[in-house]
C-alpha cells in the first residue's frame, strides 16, 4: 500500500494584507502585500487630513499624508519591501502644520500597532 506524504515548508511567507481606521473612522490606512502598497484614505469630510503610519521590520517608521481632502481620492504609495518583511499599520488624524509629524493627532487612535501585514 503506498502512503501519499504533503509537506509544507516551515519556511514558506505568506503574504497578508491589513487595514485599521483612525479611532472615529475618519482615516484609513491599508497595507497591500501584492506590490508593497500603502493606501491612505480620507474618509470623512471633516477638515482634517488623513495619516498613515508604517513600520517597516528593520527599516524604522514612517508616516505619509492624504492632504486631498475626502473626495480628493487615495494616496498610494508605492513601497519596495523584501518578502517576508512584517509591517506595523495604523492610520491617524491630523492638520498639516509643514512638518511630518507635527499636526497629528496621536490621540485619534489609541492603539499603535493595529494591524500587522507581511510583504
């Protein structure tokens, strides 16, 4: 009798996307494995701009502004990540004062990482 043996490679990286929205829904940041992808979303029309927040394994923190307004569309930025790499995501509010990081409002979400994607 033959035996039909399946392995799977305790090596293998799946990639995962992730999505997380600023504490009152008015930001949404997602991660798109496929292609490296950060979309950055302004979802209410509420005066203020939509963040959002990367960690890259490795690589340090990053933050990236959708200044459009909420019917100005998505920010997509194009990311260059080896496989494998684990990201930390959140999304944020702010208002755009001319510097990275000084008009968000770390306030508008609580917790920091909220979701985690692998490239």
């Amino acid at each position: 009798m033959a035996a039909l043996t399946l392995g799977v490679s305790a090596n293998a990286h799946a990639e995962t996307d992730c999505t997380d929205y600023s504490d009152n829904g008015g930001g949404k940041a997602t991660f798109k494995a496929y292609g490296e992808h950060l979309l950055v979303d302004d979802i209410f029309a509420d005066g203020h701009s939509a963040i959002g927040f990367i960690e890259i394994y490795g690589d340090g923190q990053y933050w990236y502004w959708n200044r459009m307004g909420a019917d100005g569309g998505v920010r997509d930025v194009d990311l260059s990540l080896a496989e494998g790499t684990t990201v930390h995501v959140g999304a944020y509010l702010g208002n755009w004062d001319g510097t990275v990081t000084g008009g968000i409002d770390f306030g508008s979400n609580a917790v920091i990482p909220s979701c985690i994607g692998t490239a």
